[in-house]
C-alpha cells in the first residue's frame, strides 16, 4: 500500500483535501475493476486529532499527527486556506516539530493551495520551485526569499516536492502522481470518471485570458475578444483588430493593453494555443489544429505551442486524445 496523508488544520479548505483523495480513491477503484489490488491508503492527520472544522463547515474526523509512523505515510499533503487560518497553523509548535519529521522520510511532500506557506514556514521548501495560488504568489515570494515561486504553473513537480496552485488543481497534480505511480491509462480513466475535460500539464497557465478579460465586465474589448475567440483563423494582426474597434492601430494598442494585461499579439497567441490544446485533446490532426486556430502550418503550431507547454502538439494529443475520444 501506498500511504497518502493529508494535514489540515481548523478553517482547511475542503476541496484541497477531497479533490486529490478523490483521485486516489479513484485509482483504487480502476485497479479493482482491472483485478488488482488497492495501492492508495488515506489518512487524514491534525495537530491533535479528533474533529476539524473546513472552511464550509464540514467537520472531519482526524488522526493526531502525533500518532503517525514514518512507515504510515510516503505522501504527506498539507491543505491550505484562508490567512488567519494558515496563520494558525504556521504557529502550532506539534505542527512544527512533526512535519520536518514526516518530510524528511517519505517519498514526496508537498502542498495544494496556500498550503505552501506551512511548509515554507518551516523551511521546508527553501531552495525549491513551488507553485500556489495566484493570489498568494506575491505574498509567499516575499516572505520566504529562499522559495523560487512559480507564478505561472498549475502545480509544480521539484525532486520529492510536488505543490500544487489554487484549490482545483489538485486533482492535477493529484492525477499526475497516480500516473507516476501507475501509468497515464489509470490517470485517464479516473478523470474521465470524475467528468474532467481533461488532465492539465502543470506547465498550463493559471490565467486564461479569455477569462481574465471575462471577469472585467466593463471591458472596452468584450465584444471584440468574443469576436477573436470565434474567428481564430482570420488575420488578427494590430492593424485588422484596430480597423475592427474603430481606432488607430497606436490608441488600440494601448488601451487593449491597459485593458487585458497584455499586448494584442501575445493575447491572440494565448487564445490560439488555449484552443489548440482543446481541439488536440479531442484527437484532431496537427493540420487541422493548426488551421482552425490561425497557426498554420503545422510547423508553427509545433513551435509556438512546445515553447509555451513544453511539449510538443502530437505528444500533448497521444496523451490525451484517448480519454476525450472515449468520453465522447
């Protein structure tokens, strides 16, 4: 058995807990169905055991931490949650004596969410590359200078270290385990189950900005990114997306920036790639890919999407492709 503990703390963020316990607990049951045996045991630990509230108001019932033999676990996970909670748990002195204990013997350590700050209060991740939150990037890098934070990845793997950004990609990073452990098969069909577009690369951005421009309802640009994301093939240089909002190609571009956070061209980039990634999961061809999306030919869809995703467009759709086709 493979023994997967994960820490919480009063004020826990659930779905840091239950979305990778899902995934493990799926991987037992595709290995049941296969006829064999179970690898993943759970167990969930607490500064002192007994019932700990999460942040909704689901109360789990926990093991002290205290209790917890090194041969008990070989995945340790630290869930994370809201400021004055992690606050809580950074200052506990079980939690400081036990987790450096746990995490100099097991196989692999790590956090999902904000979970990061705990270890890192600890000096557990000094000298590592760790993800967390985008809301919380900022505030880790800063108050532990010794942690290189990614501010870009889904979840980060760094020698035994895996950490995970905010809340749902856990089930990520949680599924890239099973497939280390088992193979990409199992990993696929669990996401399947779980009803998963698909299993994300923990190089993919946090940010779509698609949705980032979403979420600013008073967008100047709302009208004209749903227009781009229907019509990625068509030219979409600076000059046509300017004739099209009705300004010159210097007032366009600076307001576009101003407004997305990015310039038109690396925008356009990011939206083509994002669709590429869905349309190759679906098990499309490199050719069609690439003209549907305006980065034909293949060539340059291999290039531009290996240099963002680090790995190339017929890898990332042999991947993939087999659970989306079968899904469908």
């Amino acid at each position: 058995m493979h023994h997967v503990v994960f820490v919480v703390y009063p004020g826990f963020e659930l779905l840091d807990m239950s979305g990778p316990a899902s995934v493990f607990n799926g991987a037992n049951r595709a290995l049941g169905q296969q006829g064999r045996p179970a690898l993943y045991e759970i167990a969930l630990t607490s500064s002192s055991g007994g019932c700990v509230e999460s942040s909704c108001g689901v109360v789990l019932q926990t093991q002290p931490i205290t209790d917890l033999q090194v041969v008990e676990a070989q995945t340790v996970l630290v869930a994370g949650a809201e400021r004055e909670h992690l606050l809580t748990a950074v200052t506990d002195s079980v939690m400081q004596a036990e987790l450096p204990r746990l995490a100099r013997r097991v196989e692999r350590f790590g956090s999902v969410c904000s979970g990061g700050f705990v270890l890192a209060a600890l000096g557990l991740l000094d000298g590592y590359r760790v993800a967390t939150h985008w809301d919380a990037c900022g505030p880790l890098a800063q108050a532990f200078p010794k942690v290189t934070v990614d501010p870009d990845a889904l979840y980060v793997v760094d020698d035994q270290v895996w950490t995970s950004a905010g809340v749902t990609t856990g089930i990520d990073m949680a599924l890239a385990m099973v497939a280390q452990d088992l193979d990409a098969s199992i990993a696929g069909e669990i996401a399947k189950r779980l009803i998963l577009y698909a299993r994300r690369p923990g190089s993919q951005s946090q940010f779509s900005p698609l949705l980032q421009a979403q979420v600013k309802g008073d967008s100047p640009f709302a009208e004209l990114i749903g227009w781009m994301q229907e019509n990625l093939s068509a030219p979409l240089d600076v000059s046509s997306l300017a004739d099209r909002a009705g300004m010159t190609e210097r007032t366009f571009h600076r307001k576009f920036v101003a407004a997305t956070g990015e310039t038109p061209a690396r925008f356009v980039e990011i939206a083509r790639l994002d669709a590429a990634r869905m349309l190759l999961s679906r098990g499309l061809s490199l050719k069609a890919v690439a003209a549907q999306v305006g980065l034909f030919p293949p060539a340059r869809l291999t290039e531009v999407f290996q240099r963002r995703f680090g790995v190339a467009p017929r890898l990332f759709r042999d991947m993939h492709a087999e659970m989306s086709l079968t899904r469908s």
